[in-house]
C-alpha cells in the first residue's frame, strides 16, 4: 500500500492568512494525488484533483502543487468557510490511501 | 445534478454482516467514466477506502478488511452496495458512497460526489 503523510497535523491561522499543507506519498504517484476539505458533519468534498487541477466552482484561493513524492495545497487569504479538516488521498493505485488530515483551526 | 443517498441499519450485532446500499439519483450508474465505492471514518479518526466496483462489475476492496468486504451494482435499481461481514465495534463508523472518476489507465482522477454518509454502530 501507498502511504501518505501529511504535516502538519493541525494549524492555527487568522482569516486572510495564507496557508500551507505538505503531503508525502511513501512512493511516486507521479500526479495523482487529490485534496479534499471535510467538516464535521457533512460529506468530504473534493477541491483539487491531479495535484493542481481545481473542480469546477472551487473558489481560486485554493491551490495544489507538486509530483512524484511530495504535494502541497495552499489557501491563500483564507475565509472562514475555510476552516475544516483537509486529506490529501492518492489515486495512482489501489487501495486508494489517504493522508491523516490537517485540521485548519481559528487562532 | 447527480445525487447519492446511503442507507442501512444503523446498529449491528457483533460477528454480523453490515449492509448499506447507495441510490444514485439524477444520473446513471452505467457509465464507463466512473467507478462507485465506499469509504468510512471511523469515530475520532480519518477517513479509510473499503473498494469500489464500476457498473461492468469490476471490483477492488481494501485488503486491510481482510477479504470480508463484497461490493455488489444493481444497474435496474441504480444501487450499489457494500457488505461487511464478521463485524467488531471496529467496524463503527460514519459510511459514505461516492463516485470516483476513472483515468486514462495510469491513474483516477478523485472522488468529486459523495452522500451525507449514515452511521453505523455496532454494539450488542
């Protein structure tokens, strides 16, 4: 199984700052990682998909980057919609893996 | 706008078989484009794949559960399911069905639709 690993575990962050999430597949996945926000409650949602492709009505302040091993998604000027729990997931094989989670929390 | 709905028994005795199905609505489950699958988080914790299976019948399960999962697709009903056998209260968690978007054969492109999810708890 591919592993993925993401940091941090959580983060602390104001409305309009700018954040970074850093996930790691235990071995290439050339592109196929995707990222998806999840609140309590409510079903996962997919924002990006292929490492830096954004699904149709995400909002631009999200973006993901990154190939091989190593991926980021970054939320600039961050809204308070944005506060949730977000996983990377790789889609190169199966079972399909997720990250951990980073838990986006108001400072 | 395509819709999916899980639904089951939300409590199962221990060493019984969990099932859940998931209607897709406003859509058709036969389509070579997608597969449809499961996946679970158990309480506290992150989210887990169980497998999937595309409408040809095609599956792929986690090997993690240990070969107690079937996957099964009623193309008539537009369902699929999920049958989890052996359970322990492990097996507790908020289920979700999805759809994933098939690739070009190197890889797949995400789960991008996805049901509220429904609890399942299993207790004696």
């Amino acid at each position: 199984d591919i592993q993925m690993t993401q940091s941090p575990s959580s983060l602390s962050a104001s409305v309009g700052d700018s954040v970074t999430i850093t996930c790691r597949a235990s071995q290439s996945i050339t592109y196929f990682l995707n990222w998806y926000q999840h609140k309590p409650g409510k079903a996962p949602k997919l924002l990006i998909y292929a490492a830096s492709s954004l699904l149709s009505g995400v909002p631009s302040r999200f973006s993901g980057d990154g190939s091989g091993t190593d991926f980021t998604l970054t939320i600039t000027s961050l809204q308070p919609e944005d506060f949730a729990t977000y996983y990377c997931q790789q889609s190169y094989s199966t079972p399909r893996t997720f990250g951990q989670g980073t838990k986006v929390e108001v400072k | 706008q395509l819709h999916l709905q899980e639904s089951g028994p939300g409590l199962v005795k221990p060493s019984e078989t969990l099932s859940l199905t998931c209607t897709v609505s406003g859509g058709s489950i036969s389509t070579s484009s997608y597969y449809w699958g499961w996946i679970r988080q158990p309480p506290g914790k992150g989210l887990e794949w169980i497998g999937r299976i595309h409408y040809s019948g095609s599956t792929d399960d986690n090997p993690s559960l240990k070969s107690r999962v079937t996957i099964s697709i009623d193309t008539s009903k537009n369902q699929f399911s999920l049958k989890l056998t052996s359970v322990t209260a492990a097996d507790t968690a908020v289920y979700f069905c999805a759809r994933e978007v098939r690739g070009d054969g190197y890889g797949d492109y995400g789960m991008d639709v996805w049901g509220q999810g429904t609890t399942v708890a299993v207790s004696s």
